[in-house]
C-alpha cells in the first residue's frame, strides 16, 4: 500500500502522523490503524492540539 505524501513517526506511547491536504481522504487513517495495531485510534489537528496545551498552561 503506498501512502504518498503521508509521513509518520513513533512515540513512547503514541504515533505521531502528517497529513497534508485532506485527512479524511488519506489511506493512513483512523480505520486503517485499528485494523493493522488492534487499539483504538483518534486523530488531532495540530490547532486543537495547540488550543487544548494553551488551556492547561
């Protein structure tokens, strides 16, 4: 499976994933990473993750 454009890295605990243009569109997603990692997936934009450190801070 070719995943043009996409690019992805490994956390301690978590997978960090670049997808430029349309996620919903993207081969590397949500159902894709459930079936081939057997957990439960979900995916940020980098805004909300932005917004969501500011409110802690």
């Amino acid at each position: 499976m070719s995943f043009t454009d996409e690019i992805f890295a490994i956390g301690e605990a978590c997978l960090y994933i670049y997808l430029p243009k349309n996620a919903k569109k993207k081969k590397l997603n949500n159902n894709f990473l459930e079936k081939k990692l057997g957990t439960v997936a979900t995916t940020r934009k980098l805004t909300i993750i932005k917004k969501l450190i500011n409110r802690m801070d």
